[in-house]
C-alpha cells in the first residue's frame, strides 16, 4: 500500500518514498516553553503524532526517528525569567522556567494521548552545533558579521542563495513587504537575518567563537530562532531527511530560513524531501487572541471550567482535531467538542464488559484513508462503521476475508481506535470520571425529573418528551420504570 503526502515544496500530492526505509526520519518544530501551551500548539501534535504512529506501522517501530524540539531560548523566557527569579543568574533562571513549563507541556500532551517522540532536544542544549553551522556560512560565503545597534551580528546573507524563497512561493521583494522587515545600515539586504546576536549583561549568553577572513572573532551572545531548528535537525537526523512538519504559520520566515542555512551550510540542494503544514486554527469563529478573551491554553481545556464551562477528556480534544483534514483551517468550538464526546461515548459503551485482552490487527479501510495525506476524517468515519457494526449485529461477522466472533470483533475495534489514539482507558474509569466532572449539579438533575415524572403522571407527553430531551442534551442518560404502586419512576445515570 502507497503513502502518499502533500509536499508545500511542490504544491501537490506526492507517493511517499523514505532515504532509507530502515531508518525514517522527520523532525517537527515544537513549543516556546516561556508559558502553558495554547491549543494552536496541540494541532501539529497531535497531527504529526498521528503520521508518527502510521510510518511505524508501515515500517516498523524501531525503522522510524522523530525529532521535536524545544525552544527554551526566546526574549519571552527572557522575561519571565527575570520577573519570577530576580536573584538568579539570569541563565540559571531561564532554565527553571522552562523546566516547569517543558513538564507541563509533557504532562498536557500525554493527556492528548500522544506518543513521545524519539528525541526532544533543547536549543540551549545544542548552542556547540549552531556554532558550528554559522561558522560554515560564513566559511562558505552566506553569512557575514556587522555591528548594529544592538551590538555585533551574524546575519545570513538572502541574495547569496538564488533559490531562497520556494518553500513559501515568494520572491525577495515580496518577502521583505511580506516579513515587515526594517531597513537597517548594518545589513547588506533588508531580508538578510539574524543567526547570531550579541547579548548584554542582563541578557542570556553564551561564548560563540566565529571565524572570518581568517580571523577569530568571539561574541558573547545568543542565537536566532531559525538556526536553532537548523542545529538540532541535522544532529539527531542528517544533512538530509525525509519529512520536516510544523504549522502554516510556519512557512515564512521560520521554515524558509531553516532551508536556506541548511542547504547553504552543507552544500545540499534540500533539506528534507517532504515539507508538511497544518492549516490555522480558530476558536469559535475568531482568531484566538488574549485581547478577544478567547485565548485558551492545553491546560485550561484539560483542567478548568473556561471553555464550555467544564473540563475536557484529552481523547475528546483529539478527536475534535482530527476529524478536520490537517492542512485544512479548523474552527475549535464548544459544539465540535460536545459531538466528540458523544462519538467516544458511543465507543466507550461498546467496549462495556467485553472480553478485550485479544490480538487484532489495522483494518486496511483506516490504512488507506491515513494513507491518503493523512485524510483522519475517513479514518475516523471507518472507526465509527467497525463500532456500529459489533454493537448492531450480536452474532459472527466478516472481517478481511474471516468469521470474527462478537468480542474479538471489540478487540478488532479496540486495537484500531488505540491505534489512532482513542480508548485508551477502561470503559468504566471513562465514565466514572466523566460523572464526577459533569458541570450539572444533581439537584438541577433531579428537579428537571421531578418535572418530568409529574408531565407523565398527567399524560402531558409533549413536555415529558422536551424535558428528556433537555436532560440528554445534558448527557443524561434516563430509565423509565413504575414503584410497587404503579407510580412512574426514573432512574439516571452520565450518558454512555
């Protein structure tokens, strides 16, 4: 079966075909830790995630190197450092901060059900590697040392590289309208950009040693943002790899730039042969933004009442992602996440006391449609058609070509929804925890039954139809019965 992915280099969909089967590889930008993730930084996990598990399946686990960063060097860090450890050496400090916030990114990402990645290496770990590349660039006449206002510079040179500027589709002109880029003496071209920066006292630093025209030449200073991702990539993955991914936002400046030091640095033609891109991300029709109160973080959804006034199951934000095609926009709403739960509930309530401990294999209908550039919608939709079947149907049914008797039909469900990330956890635990977070209070419950036990009582259908109706909406799920006087009665319990 042929993987086939779109490539933003080429604007098309392209058969997927590794440097080297037996080792995979693909490197994914991920977080600035100055701070809790926002949800926007949990699209391209939980995606690439999701493209991780499929290249294991097709290659083999151990066949297959994902590298996703963290960037724990940025002014933003900077900053909270220098406010939350005001008596620490400044480097010592920036550490603390983004050892918290790493964890807790890891912490919010497991709830998401994600695999951690082969490597996940640190900026601030890499700082010798970056070195090294910026003192190819310069050897190799693409990078130049000025002094500018700020202090001393190591800029890459634009014009030095005929090819810069494919990845976004932009010619030099139109990327320095496009990258607001300010006119500065000290630059040969207005676009040229940063890969090394003098750093003052009271900024984070380390000794950079740069050579030019022969001459050694240190500054005590930090790198930029894109020749970070150059360094780590070609540590852990080579010159060349198969599949780079990150956000549309992503293309320009950041990606652009990545290509051009590393293709200028090592003489390549690329740098990865596949370039991925996750579309935006809304929230209830607007652009998530502080300023329009709309902005929420991995860890609110996951453990406050700030979004749809509840708290959040992580397999319920996956599957509210996934259900739109990644290199599509996507609107992340309240609804979107009532409706995901609903699906899981259906599964969760499938799953309930069967004998699971069973060996099964991938459906080829879900293979194909994430064989497809990653089309998780269909895959999503197959999930949903193996779940209704075993619940529909009690007896033996065909499944590749073979009888499959109704519990190693669950097994056959379950091991495809775990595949995708889904039913992870015991049915009864799934419910139990929901019942225990549901945001309506027993005595509104109650009251509403109340009601509408006493609209039955009094033949008044309509109302007793609107009341379970209001009460389902809730994910309340009622038992009609009768007292030993033949009274009606209703029993209740969290929708399954």
């Amino acid at each position: 079966m042929s993987l086939t992915l779109y490539n933003t280099l080429t604007r098309k969909k392209e058969p997927f075909t590794p440097i080297n089967p037996a080792d995979v590889r693909m490197y994914v930008c991920g977080p600035t830790v100055y701070d809790f993730a926002h949800i926007g930084n949990a699209r391209p996990v939980i995606v690439f995630d999701v493209l991780y598990r499929l290249l294991r399946h097709v290659y083999g686990e151990g066949h297959v190197r994902y590298v996703r960063n963290i960037t724990d060097v940025d002014d933003k860090i900077n900053d909270r450092a220098a406010r939350d450890y005001p008596d620490m050496a400044l480097n010592d400090a920036i550490r603390k901060v983004t050892e918290s916030t790493a964890a807790q990114f890891h912490a919010d990402v497991a709830a998401l059900r994600c695999l951690p990645p082969t490597v996940e290496p640190r900026a601030t770990d890499n700082i010798v590697e970056m070195v090294g590349i910026i003192n190819r660039l310069i050897a190799n006449g693409h990078a130049y040392i000025a002094k500018g206002e700020q202090g001393r510079e190591v800029l890459f040179e634009v014009s030095s590289m005929p090819a810069y500027g494919a990845l976004s589709n932009r010619k030099l002109d139109e990327q320095i309208e496009g990258a607001r880029v300010a006119v500065e003496a000290h630059k040969r071209h207005a676009a040229d950009f940063v890969l090394w920066k003098e750093s003052s006292l009271s900024e984070p630093g380390w000794n950079g040693a740069f050579v030019e025209g022969g001459a050694e030449v240190s500054i005590y200073g930090r790198p930029g943002w894109h020749i970070e991702c150059s360094a780590m990539s070609h540590r852990y993955l080579g010159e060349t790899f198969d599949i780079h991914g990150g956000g549309i936002d992503l293309v320009f400046p950041h990606h652009e730039n990545e290509i051009a030091q590393s293709c200028c640095a090592f003489g390549r033609d690329v740098m990865a042969n596949v370039w991925m891109h996750n579309g935006f991300l809304q929230v209830e029709g607007q652009k998530m933004s502080k300023s329009l109160g709309n902005f929420v973080t991995i860890h609110e959804l996951l453990a406050t009442e700030k979004f749809g006034g509840r708290s959040w199951p992580g397999e319920v934000l996956r599957l509210a992602m996934l259900k739109t095609h990644y290199r599509q926009p996507i609107d992340f709403t309240v609804k979107a996440l009532e409706e995901a739960e609903k699906t899981l509930d259906r599964w969760y309530t499938n799953l309930l006391g069967r004998k699971l401990a069973l060996s099964s294999k991938l459906d080829n209908s879900i293979v194909q449609s994430l064989s497809d550039d990653m089309n998780t919608s269909l895959a999503i939709n197959h999930l949903n058609d193996i779940f209704r079947s075993f619940k529909d149907t009690p007896f033996s049914r065909q499944a590749d070509g073979g009888d499959i008797r109704d519990d190693d039909w669950a097994a056959h469900a379950l091991f495809n929804a775990r595949f995708l990330g889904f039913c992870e956890q015991d049915p009864d635990k799934w419910f139990a925890l929901k019942k225990k977070n549901l945001s309506v209070s027993n005595e509104i419950i109650q009251n509403l039954i109340s009601s509408r036990i006493e609209a039955r009582r009094v033949k008044n259908f309509a109302e007793s139809d609107r009341l379970r109706d209001e009460l389902v909406a809730m994910g309340i799920q009622l038992k009609d019965g009768k007292d030993a006087d033949g009274n009606p009665t209703t029993t209740w319990e969290v929708k399954r």
